[in-house]
C-alpha cells in the first residue's frame, strides 16, 4: 500500500523527509529497501550554520546531487526500478518544455529548492492539475490556516498526493516570494522516476502551460 506523505520533524529536515515522501508517493511500502531510507539520512542533513553546527543549515545542493546519483548506482545494482536526474540553475523551471514539467507528465516526482519566508526549503512536486504545480511542503502550517502565500491555495484532502497548488508564474519567479523557485544560480532540482510505473514520452498527453 502507498503511505501517507508526513511533515518535517525539526525547522532543518525539510531535505530528507521529502526525499522519503518521493519514495512514499513512488512506490508501495512492502517494494521499498531500507537501504534506500538509510542511504537518505546518512547524506542529508549536511550543511553548517554560521556557528559551525552541522546540520543547522538543512541540506546542501551537493548532498542532493550526491544522493540522486547514488539512487541510480543503487537502481542497477539491486535491480530496483529507480532513475533520477540533477538539475541545476536555468534548467530548474516550470513550462511547456522543461524537463520538470516531462518528469511530472511521466509520473516521476521533483525534490526541489524553493523559497519559504526567505529561507531556502524543500519540497515535493506530485502532478499538475488544471495549469497549477501539486506540491507536498512537508512544512506544517496548520496552526495558522489562515497564513496567505498569494496564488497558493491550501488543499487538505489529497494527504497522498499534495497540500498545495501554486501558480507556475510564482514558481518560475526570481523573486524572494514564498514558493518562488528564486535566483536563477541557486537553483536545483532532483528529478525521480519509478521505472516501472514510468510512461514515456509517447504514451503522455502534451501538458500546455
């Protein structure tokens, strides 16, 4: 069966919970390997803060680049149907051609960077629906339900799948707003794919934005 996608545990560990709620939203509970959720939290939560406290600054880009390419070693070697793909700056964007956009077609999911209240934060792109980004933030803000990001609409009733929908003009901004995907040199994005349950190209309806 599929778990429920859960929220951060501290304000640093946005990187790792959403690399599990990826692998929640992709695969079944009895298909995963504890090996995958050791290898998560051994490279995750790497970053110092300006006093020098590991892990106090979340996850670094290189952890996450690091992680998508073991993914892949890991895929081959136990035979598990796992693909992943680093993005970086001015590939990292929402629209018509971009590979987050094909990923989201194809059923994969995108760990990525944006921006929430000025920090950097990640969080888990599900799908598209109706010209909107489905995202999971696995940042609980429902003590304050009431706490509006203009053109990101709450959604409680997908605890699978999404807790927000948000404009890809938002997204796509350089802007330092909440849920912006920010200046183009900061950038990143974790493309993952369960290879089994990946539809290809030719099988995809052509998703305009």
């Amino acid at each position: 069966m599929k778990n429920y996608l859960y929220y951060q545990t501290s304000e640093y560990d946005c990187g790792p919970t959403t690399l599990c709620n990826a692998m929640r939203y992709l695969y079944r509970r009895e298909e995963l390997s504890p090996e995958l959720l050791k290898a998560i939290f051994m490279y995750t939560l790497d970053a110092y803060n300006e006093k020098g406290e590991v892990g106090r600054h979340g996850t670094s880009r290189m952890a996450m680049e690091f992680l998508s390419s073991w993914f892949n070693q890991f895929g081959k070697s136990k035979n598990f149907p796992i693909h992943s793909e680093f993005l970086v700056d001015n590939q990292v964007y929402i629209g018509q051609n971009s590979r987050i956009t094909s990923c989201l077609q194809q059923k994969g999911v995108v760990v990525v960077r944006i921006l929430l209240e000025g920090d950097g934060h990640y969080v888990l792109l599900t799908g598209l629906h109706g010209g909107l980004v489905g995202i999971f933030d696995p940042y609980d803000m429902s003590d304050n339900r009431d706490l509006a990001f203009p053109g990101v609409k709450i959604v409680g009733d997908k605890p699978k799948k999404r807790n927000r929908l948000v404009r890809p003009e938002i997204m796509n901004s350089e802007s330092e707003r909440s849920y912006s995907l920010g200046a183009l040199n900061a950038r990143e994005a974790m493309l993952i794919y369960n290879t089994d349950t990946r539809e290809t190209p030719d099988k995809t309806i052509e998703y305009m934005i």
